[in-house]
C-alpha cells in the first residue's frame, strides 16, 4: 500500500486547481422564467479542443470506503463533467500532475447538489458513486482520436473517510 488519503469535503477553493465544482448554493446570478426560476450562470469552463460536447448518461456501481485506489485516468483532449442525477455523495479523487504522472491523491466527498467539471488533462480517479442510483449525466468530449490516458500505481493507495 503506498499511503493512505483521508476526504475532505469538496470546496471550490479547494478544488480549483483540477476544475470547478458546480452546485446552487448562492445567489442566482438572474431570476429567469417570469420569476420562478434562479440561473447560476457559467459554472464550468468547458474545453473539448477538436472535438464537441456531448451527453451521455452513466451508470456507475455504489461503493464504500475505504476504497483503493490503483489507477487514475485524465482526458488531454477535453475536460469532463459528473453531474449526479440523484441528491447522494460521490467520491472525486484528484491529482496534480508530476511529469506526466499523477502526484499526490486529494480525495473528496460530494455534498448533495454538488456535480464536478474536470479541466482538461486533470488526473482523476474513476466515478465512484457512494449510494444508489450511481446515474450521472456526463459532459465530455465526442471526438476523433484518443483522449484517455491511464496511470497504474505499483502500489495503491488506501481512501479513508476523514
């Protein structure tokens, strides 16, 4: 086992260097549809290089932690968004880059109404819903060429709730 990660909960402060938290817990930036409805105006910087955006709907099995971790994933074409399609927590574990690899794991937990954007090239860990449904709608890239690129760690690492 290489370490352990202990979560955090999930901040745009915190997060910032890996992409942008989406989530409706301040003001709406304008009131819209006679009134009734707040909009949170540009949450996310969407960036798919040659490609376009596309949606498509994950279904991702629920696990619990501890969780290890093994390998990390990033996206050098496009950044890519996870919006839960329930109110339920899900594991976002990130990392700097180191030369082309993943550094050191940040690991955080969704609060409800919570959703993610990673920037492109940003290390990440797989989806990891905490409960069912584990739905997703995805934002990402649809595009000719590859645009995964995969670290497998020697040795895991361990995620612990905080």
């Amino acid at each position: 086992m290489t370490g352990r990660i202990r979560t955090q909960p999930l901040t745009a402060a915190a997060f910032a260097p890996f992409g942008d938290v989406l989530d409706a817990t301040d003001e709406p930036d304008k009131i819209i549809n006679q009134g009734l409805c707040g909009r949170h105006h540009d949450r996310a910087r969407l960036d798919f290089g040659t490609g376009r955006a596309g949606i498509s709907l994950f279904k991702a099995q629920p696990r619990a932690l501890p969780v290890h971790l093994d390998m990390m994933e990033r996206h050098p074409e496009g950044s890519q968004a996870f919006l839960p399609m329930s109110l339920d927590p899900f594991l976002v574990i990130v990392a700097p880059d180191a030369g082309g690899r993943p550094g050191q794991p940040l690991a955080f937990v969704t609060a409800p109404g919570q959703a993610v954007n990673y920037h492109r090239g940003t290390w990440h860990g797989v989806l990891t819903p905490l409960a069912d449904p584990g739905l997703f709608a995805v934002v990402d890239r649809i595009g000719a060429g590859p645009n995964l690129q995969e670290h497998w760690f020697d040795q895991p690492y361990e995620v612990l709730r905080a």
